[in-house]
C-alpha cells in the first residue's frame, strides 16, 4: 500500500469532517479533547511507521557551519 502525504492528511482529518458533518459537537472535556488528539497522533504515527522508506530517499544528516 502506496500512501501518499495528501492520502495521510485526507486520512487525520477524515474523522473531524465526518463528526462535523453530522452535527456531532465537539468533545466539551477538555481531557476527552487531549486523548482524542493523543489516539490521533498514535494513529497517524503508526501509518507512518507500516511505510517503508529505501534509504537513497533519506536525507542527507551532513550540517556545514
């Protein structure tokens, strides 16, 4: 699975468009908020982390004062 950065974007903010869309309010705790946006971040970071990434693609980690 090819996953693009505007796929990975389309994908984070899938969840809010839908909640938006059916009139859903916002979590009002703001606990509820932080562990939504925690599940998010871990969510989205396990996407990433299934990708695999050949290493010519890497940057270069070489910083010239």
């Amino acid at each position: 699975m090819k996953l693009t950065r505007r796929k990975l974007a389309a994908a984070a903010l899938a969840p809010a468009a839908r909640a938006l869309a059916q009139g859903q309010p916002a979590p009002p705790n703001p606990d509820e908020e932080l562990k939504a946006a925690r599940d998010r971040a871990k969510a989205v970071s396990d996407a990433l982390a299934k990708q695999n990434l050949p290493m010519p693609t890497e940057p270069a980690f070489q910083f010239k004062a």
